[in-house]
C-alpha cells in the first residue's frame, strides 16, 4: 500500500513540472499574435495609384512604412482603364490615392466616387494630384477646344512623367503627401526624397550627355505620349502616325508620313506598347527607317519595373535604332 502510494505521488509530482510549461507557453503564444497584428507590416499607410511609375516612386520614398497597389498594369492605354471591383475595394481601404491629374485618367474619378471615401475626394488630404508644380506642354489655346481636334487634353499633355527632372517633382509631391499622412516617419521620408531626387538628377545629366551628338534629329512618334521625353533628350517630333491623337491613321494619312519622314529625313518612328507596330513598321520601311517600341510607362515592358530602368531602357533602345538605320552622332565639339 505505502509504495502504491508513493508512486502515485510520483506521478503526480512528474506531471506538474509539464502544466507549469504549459501554462507559460499559452500566454506566450497570445502575446506573439498580438505583437504581429501590431507589426509594422499591418500598420503601413496604404495606397493606391494610378500608375505602375507613381508606385514606384512611393515605394522609393515610403519604403516599409507603406503598402502600395496601382490600379494599370502597364503595358495599356492610361486613357482607356477600366478598374475592376477588387481595386475599387483597395482604393477604399486607402490613405493616399495618387494620380495624374489633369483629364488623362477620365476614369480616375468615377472610381473614386464609386468607394465613397470621403477623405480621398478632391481637394481632401488623401488626394494628391501629381500634376501640381508641373510646366505643361501643348495646352491648348483658348478657342482651339473642338472634337475636330481629335481627343486633346484640355489642360495640356498629361505624359509629363516621362521626363526624369519631372519625376523628381513627383517625388516632391508625394513625400509631402506621406509626411502628411504619417507625420512620425517625416524624417525618413525626407532623406528617402533626398537620395532619390540626388539619383535622378544625376542619371537625368548622364542620359542627356549620352544623347548629346544625336541632339536635333528629327522623329515621328505613334501619338502624343513623348513632348517632355523628347525635349529634355534633344530630339524633334516632326508629327505622329496618329492624324489626330486617338485617331487611328488610314491609308492616305500613312502615305503623308511618308512623305514627311523622307522631306525632312526621319528615319525612326516611336511607337508605345499600346499602339499598332504594325502601322509603324509599314511608314518605317518605306523609308529604310525602323519602329522602335519604347516603355511609355513603368511595367510597359517585362523587367522595366522603375523608373531608372524605363529611361535607362529607352534612351538604349533608342541609340541602337539610330545606329542601326545609319543615323551618324554629331562630332563632339
């Protein structure tokens, strides 16, 4: 009896060591879920842009302190987007939403109105309009606004992110969003602002330099997509497949490109991923010329998924067309 008795004490006393650990681990366990709903992850500022380019850039200035969705993928028309219900659900669930402005993105605001987040509406501090501080181009003269002019844009040429020094006012604008939003983090924000804008800047110098002995050649694009992208690297549109913007060309129109690239000797043609190469490729040959696709926009073309790579690509591709086609660079002087 006595050692029957014994070992169940034993036994007893072998058990209580492990309800001890146990009792430990639970609350550890607790402690560990709430610690990661808390984690930096969850509470990153969210936001929704436009534009595979403008989450770039956000995610250059936010870095882990924010979250970013763009309702394009890249390859498509910005003018011609139509969101699906999941991106609308996103949109909602946002602090930012960031966008061109202007009249590019007609969808833009019906997509907004459709969430019915109030703080994202214009004029609220959720809404950053990124053509803000932006010198535009082609803005039509008052009187010139008539459908015979095909599909303008009634405050000038929204296409202004393809010019890196207007990249950096971008970059201005949305860390002034984000310091808003996120007060705490405004530091970083600042100094990620700072090392992107230096990084721009200097590959803006180097890209121009690299372009400097074929300064003037002329050009045709598909559409309107490249006035600020032509100007800062020293290239001349002589006028667009298009006849009008968002027009598509017929048979007479691509005989007079023709005949314009061979009076003015063009020998390139600029085409965006969206656009009909094949249009492009039949003016091209006709005057021993070349089409040349470029990245209209971030994630336009596979492994373009920055805006350094984008004009890093298309001022490559663009060289090797001129060389290719027997455009001689000017002599450094």
């Amino acid at each position: 009896m006595i050692c029957s008795c014994n070992c169940n004490l034993k036994r007893r006393s072998e058990k209580s060591p492990r309800k001890t650990c146990l009792q430990g681990f639970i609350p550890a366990v607790i402690l560990t879920i709430i610690v990661g709903i808390s984690s930096p992850v969850e509470a990153a500022v969210r936001v929704v842009t436009t534009t595979p380019g403008y989450a770039d850039i956000v995610k250059q200035i936010g870095g882990s302190r924010v979250s970013v969705a763009s309702v394009m993928r890249g390859p498509e028309n910005a003018h011609n987007v139509s969101p699906r219900p999941s991106q609308m659900m996103k949109v909602k669930k946002a602090k930012l939403f960031v966008h061109s402005g202007l009249d590019g993105e007609a969808w833009a605001p019906l997509l907004l109105k459709g969430t019915r987040n109030a703080n994202l509406l214009p004029g609220r501090p959720g809404n950053v309009d990124l053509s803000r501080g932006i010198r535009l181009k082609e803005v039509p003269q008052r009187g010139q606004l008539t459908r015979a002019l095909g599909d303008i844009h009634v405050f000038g040429n929204t296409h202004y992110a393809l010019d890196p020094l207007n990249v950096v006012i971008i970059a201005r604008t949305i860390t002034d969003a984000l310091k808003r939003i996120e007060p705490s983090a405004a530091d970083e924000f600042e100094a990620n602002y700072k090392a992107y804008a230096k990084r721009m800047r200097d590959l803006a110098d180097r890209l121009v330099k690299k372009m400097k002995p074929f300064n003037g050649i002329p050009v045709v694009t598909y559409h309107r997509t490249w006035p600020y992208f032509l100007a800062r690297f020293g290239l001349v549109s002589i006028g667009e497949v298009e006849p009008k913007p968002g027009i598509s060309p017929g048979p007479r129109h691509l005989i007079e490109c023709v005949e314009n690239m061979q009076s003015q000797g063009a020998k390139i043609i600029i085409v965006e991923t969206f656009n009909s190469l094949q249009n492009a490729q039949s003016v091209a040959g006709r005057v021993s010329g070349k089409a040349v696709v470029l990245a209209q926009e971030v994630k336009a073309i596979p492994g373009i998924d920055t805006y350094e790579k984008l004009f890093e690509y298309d001022i490559d591709q663009l060289i090797a067309a001129f060389k290719e086609v027997g455009v001689k660079p000017k002599r450094s002087e």
